[in-house]
C-alpha cells in the first residue's frame, strides 16, 4: 500500500464515510487508514496542500473512532503543513482544534503544547493571534494548578507584546506571571516579573505607574527582602532625583543582567523621556494645597 497513488487512496476513503444504497452506514475505521496513508504519501512527495487535507481528514476519522489523542495528532500535522503554506488562519485553527481534542483527553500539557506552537508560528505573521493562543494556554495550565509549566509562555507574550509596543500590556503580563509564580513558590521567578514590570513602565515613560506597581509588589514579603527589590529601588530613587548617570549606572547592575534578554534591551536604553518633568511633577504633587483662609 506505501505506493499506492494517493489520490486513488483519498477518493477510496471518501467514499468509505458517504453513505449510499449499497453502504448504510460509513466505515471510518478503514477510511481512516486510507487518509493516513495517502497523508504520508502527499507529504513525502511534497504536496503539501493535499497532505493537510488528508490529516485533517485523518484527524476527522480519529474523532469519529473515538480516539481524540490521534485526531490531535493529525491536527497538528496539518498546522504543520499549513505553515509550510503560509496558510495563517489555518495555523491557528489547526492547532487550536488540536489543543481542543487533547483537553478532551484531559491531557492539559500537551492541549497547551499545541497552542504554544501556534503562538511561536505566527509571532511574525499574526503577532495578535499568537498573544491569544499564549493568554490562553497559559489559562489551561493554571487551571489545572501547573503555572510553572506556563513559564515559557508568559515570556513568549510578554516578548511579543514589547515588539509590538504594547508596553503596558506587557507589564500586565510579567504582572500575571509574578502572581503565577507565587502559586507555585518560584520566588526568584515572581520577583524578576515585577522587576521586569517596574522596567517596562519605565521605559514607557510612567513613572508613576512604575512606582506605584514597585509600592504594591513591596506589600510581598518575598518581593521586599529581594535583591530586585532592592535594584527597583535605587531605580526609581535615580530617576526622582533625575540622575541620569545613576540610572546607567543601576541598569548595568547583576540584578538587572540576570533578567531575561527582551527586558535587558529595554533596561539598557534608559532613562527614556526627560527626567527633569519627572522632578517638577513630583515637586507639583508634594507642594501643599491652598488654603483660602490663610491670606498670609
């Protein structure tokens, strides 16, 4: 059967699911052998678009046998192939469908796999939809209490939303990846987020934003008495006595250099914006409020 003309196989297959007269009702156990074979075959020779046709076919028999593990198996080679295509949408529907049918399988690591390779497929061509798939494979896993699996993932949007200059959305999500890390006791993962996060709204120029997420994570024990604490800190203490120098200074720092690589290039551009309106904003804030019965 290895060669066996494929199309032959296909149209075989087909006519195994539709019923008729003679069929009342369709063998898809045999149909899906067929489409599986005429899948390698397509694939070998190196037609892709009739080999993502025939796994998806593959994958539709699998379900209809029961067996959701290899119907998701198929499914992601037909994303597979659908990148070799440039086939985008299909990408994402490939995978999600598979991600779909391993849940079905109640197997969350491999569901959240198959969106992660999604995601990293179409960082460059759908960089909107590749956030989506790592958002929600990242909501598999916590709910199923493995947010430390979800670590790669947190990195991978965080990464993206930063190309895309979402710089707030980014910090949102080293946020979300703090708290996850929390979850799972990785102190030294939850206090690089928050370090990240104060960097991030820095180098988006709020820096009040920024002082005030350092003022919130400071209410966490495990936060208060670490060394990017401590690097925040002497941040943000630079840039409100507007010293530049200080700034370059910090950002060179170990703490800093131990972070992961997208926040370094953030960190090594600062100070971003003019830190003198830092100062004259602050002093705005702390200067007292007029009262209209002193008319001293």
């Amino acid at each position: 059967m290895s060669k066996s003309d494929p199309n032959k196989l296909m149209s075989k297959a087909d006519k195994l699911t539709k019923l008729s007269l003679t069929r009342w009702s369709a063998d898809w156990k045999a149909a899906t052998t067929l489409y599986e074979q005429a899948a390698v075959q397509y694939r070998l020779s190196k037609d892709y678009e009739k080999a993502k046709e025939a796994f998806e076919k593959a994958s539709k028999g699998q379900e209809m046998i029961s067996s959701p593990w290899d119907a998701a198996k198929h499914m992601e080679s037909a994303a597979t192939l659908a990148k070799e295509l440039g086939h985008w949408n299909e990408v994402s529907d490939d995978y999600r469908k598979a991600s779909e049918l391993y849940i079905e399988c109640g197997r969350s690591q491999p569901a959240a796999d198959a969106l992660a390779k999604g995601a990293a497929a179409l960082e460059d061509a759908l960089p909107e939809e590749a956030i989506k798939m790592c958002t929600d494979a990242c909501d598999i896993l916590e709910e199923d209490g493995k947010e430390q699996m979800a670590f790669d993932l947190y990195r991978a949007a965080t990464s993206i939303y930063v190309k895309l200059e979402k710089y707030e959305d980014a910090a949102t999500f080293l946020l979300r990846w703090g708290l996850a890390a929390d979850q799972c006791k990785a102190v030294n993962s939850q206090c690089k987020a928050y370090l990240s996060a104060i960097i991030v709204y820095l180098y988006a120029h709020d820096f009040k934003q920024a002082e005030k997420c350092h003022n919130d994570c400071s209410q966490i024990d495990a936060y208060v008495s670490s060394d990017q604490c401590r690097c925040a800190s002497k941040l943000l203490s630079a840039y409100s006595e507007a010293d530049i120098e200080e700034v370059k200074h910090v950002v060179q720092s170990s703490t800093i250099k131990n972070l992961d690589h997208v926040i370094i290039r953030l960190a090594r551009k600062l100070p971003t914006g003019d830190l003198s309106s830092l100062q004259a904003e602050a002093a705005k804030d702390e200067e007292p409020p007029l009262d209209e019965n002193d008319l001293t």
